[in-house]
C-alpha cells in the first residue's frame, strides 16, 4: 500500500494508515470500512467473513 504522508487537518495521517494497514492484516474475506466526516477519519470499521464450507463442496 502506497500513500502519501500529508496532514490532513491537524491528523496524524502515519496513525491512520498504520490502523488501515492492521485492519488488513490477515484479512481474507471481507472489507474495512473508512468513515469520513467534515474531512476527518472518525472511524475505520472492519467486517470479516469466515467460510465453513469447502467451495469445491455442493448441496443437493
């Protein structure tokens, strides 16, 4: 992952990509969620699937 390192009104952008770059780390399924609001990170959110069945494996 590439950024630049540029303030984003008073934030330290370093913290927030280091917390996008955990949110990712190990992630196989799923998606990480960046809210914005008034041009600031508040929250950055992170939903995991975990698949139980085999995909190669079929129903019926």
């Amino acid at each position: 992952m590439s950024a630049s390192l540029r303030s984003i009104e008073g934030q330290d952008e370093a913290g927030i990509l280091r917390e996008i770059q955990s949110a990712l780390q190990g992630l196989r399924f799923g998606s990480v969620e960046i809210t914005v609001h008034n041009g600031q990170v508040v929250q950055i959110e992170r939903k995991e699937k975990f698949r139980l069945q085999n995909p190669s494996q079929k129903n019926g």
